[in-house]
C-alpha cells in the first residue's frame, strides 16, 4: 500500500483547519488528526509568570497520545479509518491503493518523534494583524482572558516558528492572506506531484 503522510502546520486561525477539510474532501481513504484533540484539561495546564494558563506549549498537549495514533493509522489504515467512521474507495484493501493522513495544528513541527514521520510539510501562515483579528472572532472550550494573543499566544508563536525553522528544512510555505481556493489548489497540486513521484 501507498501511504502518505501530510503536515497542516501554521500558526492560530491561519487556515489549516478549512485546508485540511478541503483536502479531506478531494483526496480518497483520507484520515485526519487534530493536534486540537490532545491538548490536556485546563486544570493540567501550567499557568505561568505572567499570570496566562500556557496553552501554547507543547507541554499543553498530550504528544505520546497523538503520536500513538499516528502510529496506528501507519500499522493499519483502514482499521484506522474504519473506526474514525471514514468511508473507503472499493479499491481501499487492494495492495497498490492510497491511503493518506493529514496531521493538523498549530504545534505540528515542534514535537521532535513526530518530525520524521511527515512526507509532505505545510506551514500557513498570516501576519500578526490578520492573526488577532481572527483569534478575536473565535470561541475556544477555554475562552482567550484579555489580554492572551499579545502576552501569550503571539510570543510563543514567533519562539515556536523560530524553533521549526532551525529543526526542519523540508517546510512549504503557504501565504494564509489569498484565498481559500488559491490555498488549497496549491497544497493539491503538491500533493498530486508527490504520489506521481511515489507511485
Ligand atoms: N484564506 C483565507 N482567507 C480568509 N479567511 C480565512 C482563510 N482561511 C481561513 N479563514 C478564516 O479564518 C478563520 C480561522 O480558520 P481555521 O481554518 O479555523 O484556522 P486554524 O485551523 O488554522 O486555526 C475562520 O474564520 C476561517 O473562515
Ligand atoms: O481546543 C482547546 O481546548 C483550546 C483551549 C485553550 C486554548 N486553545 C488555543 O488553541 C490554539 C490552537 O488551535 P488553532 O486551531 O487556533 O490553531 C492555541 O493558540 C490555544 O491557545 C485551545
């Protein structure tokens, strides 16, 4: 079987959520996993100097659990669709088929065991402007106290980002500011010429 790891990295409300349904939609036997999920309850999360609950570190996620269940989808990816309630192509048990993970989050390339794991490496990202203004619009399970993108999420975005582009050189970029259609027919035509290139 052909498999296919996809990394949807990039910073908050940069779009990786709506690329990731895109792409879920247009791409057969497709599975996903939300970094979102494993982030631990708010009683576990560390609130720091500052004051702010420390959302935006990797210590705020559960990574073992995350990347066990990258594990499972590469030992058997139709079980693994079968019981996230993914419907497969009548081709998907076939030796010669595809089979496709996207990895989605804000921390995807910060978390060393994961970094290997990627085929292909995508990163969204907005300037700090557009960034807030989004963030303002959105309602998290903890709602943001006033005051969290400046102090907080920001900050730790501009150490994180910093911290991939030392750790891996195999990011592609996509510019968060077009539009949705420009976004994803970037990342399908990149991921068209990978499978080409495997197949
Ligand atoms: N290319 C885009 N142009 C304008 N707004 C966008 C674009 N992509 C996403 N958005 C909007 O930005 C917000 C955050 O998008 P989302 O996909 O949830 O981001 P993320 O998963 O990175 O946090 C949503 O309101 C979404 O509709
Ligand atoms: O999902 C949650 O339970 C949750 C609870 C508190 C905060 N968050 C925020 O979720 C953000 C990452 O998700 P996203 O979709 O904006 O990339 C991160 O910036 C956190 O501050 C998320």
């Amino acid at each position: 079987k052909m498999r296919l790891i996809i990394g949807i990295g990039g910073v908050t409300n940069g779009g990786k959520t709506t690329l990731t349904n895109r792409l879920l939609k247009a791409l057969p036997n497709s599975c996903v996993v939300h970094q979102d999920d494993f982030f631990k309850r708010p009683d576990q999360i560390e609130v720091g100097e500052d004051g702010f609950r420390q959302w935006d570190v990797i210590s705020a996620l559960d990574m073992e659990a995350m990347t066990n269940t990258v594990k499972g989808w590469q030992e058997n990816p139709v079980k693994f669709a079968r019981s996230h309630g993914v419907s497969l192509s009548p081709e998907a048990e076939k030796p010669d088929s595809v089979h496709i993970l996207i990895v989605e989050g804000f921390l995807i390339y910060n978390y060393k065991p994961l970094l290997d794991v990627y085929d292909k490496c995508f990163y969204i990202s907005i300037p700090y402007e557009e960034c807030k203004r989004r963030r303002s619009t959105r309602t998290y399970t903890v709602p943001d106290p006033p005051g969290l993108f400046d102090g907080h999420v920001w900050p730790m975005y501009l150490k994180h980002r910093k911290e991939m582009d030392y750790n891996c050189d195999r990011i592609e970029y996509l510019d968060g500011m077009t539009s949705k259609d420009d976004i994803y027919n970037a990342a399908y035509e990149s991921i068209q010429n990978a499978l080409l290139n495997n197949l």
